[in-house]
C-alpha cells in the first residue's frame, strides 16, 4: 500500500508538473500593452504548493492532523476548500436533476463586473468583464444538499433561518450554467455615486470618482462569450457622444454605469483612470472583512452562511483615504470564483469605496491555473496602466500574496508605492500556517510594513513614500516565520534582520523552495486525494 501511495504521489507530481494549456479565449486582451498567457504563469508556479510543505515535515502534518484529512494545502494560498473546481454546464444538470429541454425558457442573466479603463492615444479603452449564465429552476430540498457540500461538520437544516437563506442563496449563484457563444451589447452611462464613502458628508462616492456631464454610448462586445460564458475585453468608448474628461495626468476617476441589455442582472460601475496617478489594490478576504479563511470550517461558514463583517475599524482607514486623496482608484482583487462574487461586490459597496473588481474567471479553473490567478491579474493591471503608482494591501495568510506582491515591487521598479500586510498569525491564533518573509529582504523598509491592527495605518504618508511606522516592529526573519515553539524568534528581533546566523528560522528551514521530504507531499497529496473523493 505504501509503494501504491507513492508511486501515485509521484505520478500526480508528473501530471501536475505539466504545463497549463490554454485556449484563445482565456487570454484576456488589454490596452495598450498584451498580458502574458496563463500558461507562463502556470509554468512559473509549478511548485507552489510545495512552498509551504517543503521542509516543514512534522509542523505540517501536525496541522492538518489537527484540521482534518479532509481540508486541502491550497487553503494556504486563500482558497476555501470546494471553492476549486465548481460545476460547470452539464455537472450543474446532473447535480440539480435538471434536463437540458427545461432550461429553454429559463431567462438569460449577466454577472457584469466593475472594470477599469485607460486612456490611450485613441481615447478610453474600457475593461468589460464577466459571465453570461442561466439559473436553473431547483428545489429547495435539492438546494439544501448541494449546500451543505459546502459546509464542514454542519448542514444548512441546523443553520439559522437567515443563515440558511445566504447558504441558499449562494447556492443558487454557484449552480447556473454558463451561456456560450452569446453575443452581449453594453450601455454605457454616467455613473451616479458609487460605495459607502468617498464624498464628503457620508454620502456614497468611492474612491473620489466624479459623474461625467452626460451622454451615452452603446456598444456590441467584438466576440461572443467564451464556452465558459465569460468575456473579458477592452471596447474604445466614444468621447463625442460620452461627456468624459481626457485620461492625461492625475484626475479623478470618472464612473459609468454599464448595463448589460436584455436583462436586469448584468448591471455595474466601472471607473476610467487617468493615465498617472494612484491605484489601492486590495484583498478583500481576512483583510477587509473577517473570514478566517486559515480555519476552513469558519472560513465558510463565513463566506456561505454568515453575514459579511469587517474587520475592526478597517473601513474608517479607507474611509480616510478616499476622502484625503480624492484622485485615489480603488481596485478590490479576490481570488474568490467568479460565481460567489455577488456578495463580496455588495460588501465593499456598503463597507468601502467603490471600486473596480478582478476576480478568479471560470477559465482559471483548474487547481494549478486557479495558483497563478492572482499575479496575472496583477501584470494585467499593471501593464495597463505603466505611469501609475500602486499600493498593494492583503494579509500574510495567502502564500502567493506573500510571493506575488514584493516580486511586484522587483518587476515593476518604480511602480509599487507600498506594501501593507496584516499579520494574521500573530492577532488570530487559529492562523497555523507559517508565512515566508523571504521576498521582502531586498525592498527598501520604508516601502512596506507588516500591520497587527488597522489603527497602525494612521497617519502614514503614502503619496510622499512613507509606507512605514517605526513604531511598529516589524521581526523579519526573511524565511519562514508564524512557526510553532518560538521557532523564528530566534533572531536578533530587529526590523529588517537578514542575518544567516542570527536567523532561527532559516537555519532550520531554509529560505529555497525545494522539495520537502517526500513523505510530507505524499501525505499532502493523501489529503488532496481524500477532500476530492467526499
């Protein structure tokens, strides 16, 4: 038995060493510069998961003992379980007893989500993006089973009533099937106040956006959506029936409205961004709002069931932002599937300023495409926008952030105005998972800081450069830290340590990504095997 589970170990390493292929439509075309394919991305993250099993051997297996054979790695880059791989098309017929015959008469719906646009030699480009899909008609003791799928050592029976509506809910918006091959026309409007702050007074606003004079454009996506029903391109908007001000130098972002015609649902706020300066892309999860998403048993409770709450005063700091830099665009990146982005969307309108959004598209499904979501979201937005300044806020219990933001910072010299990172291990202790600080050991201190509450962001000057409070300590190991047994902690202590020898953490780990033992994957992958098979 133990031979059969390691060669099946080594096998699923060979199948998922393989590169990601990646169809026309999964390459998202921007203005004016092309992204990167998924497929380089994938390739680059080959051994993400081994990042954190690597040479953590008993630590790790301890952990997940404790969390169960059920719960997957992938928690470790911000990923619920079950959030991997949601049915699609034929799999939700099946799943909700539904035939293909019944959904013909069952209205067309448009999941639109808020895009950004960019000012080009030609004028705005804008970003229009999401997915076309029908909801099949399913009843309500269907519905509850399918729900408790998502729920760990409790059913939606044994939920609150108000619980039990969200968990229905979402169900519902998990189980639609995609519409291929539609074609989509777009209206596009001055956009009204936007998110819960921004404007003086307390009124709505978001992100100090203003309202263009007026006018309107109607424009017919140049492709049919994907067999996925996503779409995701750049349309030109026409200034001389569109009142908006030219994208050069730092102004305001300007909103527009863009309804999906042929149906009510497919309405959003989408922001255009001048061409310099300052863009918040931010994290939602464990950062704006509690999710807890290291603790898997309340991460979806939170995200299925309970209402959404913020975390501490977070708001207020946003709040702040938004009105003492008017100019600010405000960009929320979730690696969340795009299906259950409905509430989260809802949340950061009632919560935070309004803002664009990127979330993980039906195309990014598989395991290893859904690891590489977040960094070409990132390039995406990035190469987009090449003279602006961005300010990158998530927290450390998602490795890729831990990764993706300070190679941002390398690969876009000039670009990364600050880093801010909440340190869950060290506020929440159901956060188990150590974090690796390794990237950040050539960035300059001044550029980034790890936070424990959000008070700790007061008074920063962030436009000027200053992105760090001495006040607070900062303990870099530059390896793994959040370890058990005060593992980390036995180096000098000091703000930007990187000595080798003073450096507990990576004297007993290792800074490398290499493979662990392969003991540790074998049982990772036991784990992987069992969560998929329930």
């Amino acid at each position: 038995m133990a031979l059969q589970l390691l060669l099946t170990s080594l096998l699923l390493l060979r199948v998922q060493a393989a590169p990601t292929h990646v169809s026309p439509e999964e390459m998202a075309l921007i203005t004016p510069a092309p992204t990167a394919t998924l497929a380089i991305y994938a390739h680059a993250r080959r051994g993400v998961i081994s990042d954190l099993t690597s040479r953590l051997d008993s630590y790790v297996s301890g952990v997940f003992s404790e969390l169960g054979s059920a719960i997957p790695s992938y928690v470790t880059e911000g990923i619920l379980p079950n959030e991997v791989d949601l049915p699609t098309g034929s799999q939700v017929l099946s799943s909700a007893g539904v035939g293909s015959n019944d959904m013909a008469a069952v209205p067309t719906q448009v999941l639109n989500i808020p895009g950004y646009g960019n000012w080009t030699e030609s004028g705005w480009s804008l970003r229009i993006h999401g997915n076309v899909f029908k909801q099949p008609n399913i009843s309500q003791d269907t519905v509850d089973d399918l729900a408790n799928f998502f729920l760990i050592d409790t059913s939606v029976a044994h939920l609150p009533p108000s619980q039990q509506a969200q968990a229905r809910n979402l169900t519902r918006e998990i189980y639609v099937v995609q519409q291929g091959d539609v074609n989509i026309t777009m209206d596009i409007l001055p956009g009204p106040q936007a998110g819960s702050s921004g404007q003086p007074g307390g009124g709505g606003g978001g992100g100090g956006g203003t309202t263009p004079a007026g006018g309107e454009n109607l424009i017919t996506l140049p492709d049919p959506t994907t067999d996925q029903g996503d779409f995701d391109v750049f349309v030109p908007i026409d200034n001389s029936t569109l009142a908006v001000q030219a994208g050069t130098g730092e102004i305001p972002p300007q909103r527009v409205n863009v309804y999906a015609q042929g149906t009510d649902t497919g309405n959003a706020t989408s922001y255009l961004v001048s061409d310099q300066g300052f863009t918040i892309i931010s994290d939602i999860d464990d950062i704006l709002r509690v999710t807890k998403i290291y603790d898997p048993k309340e991460g979806l409770l939170n995200s299925f069931a309970r209402p959404f709450t913020p975390w501490m005063n977070m708001p207020d700091i946003y709040r702040n932002w938004s009105v003492s830099l008017p100019n600010m665009h405000f960009h929320y990146l979730t690696t969340t599937p795009e299906q259950i982005t409905r509430n989260y969307m809802e949340f950061i309108y009632n919560t935070y300023p309004g803002g664009s959004f990127d979330t993980r598209p039906l195309n990014f499904s598989d395991l290893s495409a859904t690891l590489s979501i977040r960094k070409f979201l990132l390039d995406k937005i990035f190469l987009t926008f090449p003279n602006r300044k961005f300010i990158l806020v998530a927290d450390t219990s998602n490795s890729d952030v831990m990764k993706d933001y300070p190679k941002m910072a390398t690969e876009y010299p000039g670009q990364v105005q600050c880093i801010f990172l909440r340190n869950t291990s060290s506020t929440d202790p159901t956060d188990k998972f150590p974090y690796n600080t390794e990237g950040f050991k050539n960035l300059n201190q001044q550029s980034y800081m790890f936070f424990k509450v959000p008070d700790d962001l007061t008074g920063l000057d962030i436009i000027n450069g200053q992105c760090y409070n001495a006040s607070i300590p900062q303990n870099l190991t530059f390896g793994y830290q959040g370890l058990p047994f005060g593992i980390d902690d036995q180096g000098d202590g000091q703000s930007g340590n990187s000595s080798g020898s003073g450096n507990g953490a990576s004297r007993l780990l290792g800074s490398g990504t290499g493979w662990g033992s392969i003991t540790s994957l074998s049982a990772f992958i036991l784990g992987v095997l069992m969560f998929n098979a329930l």
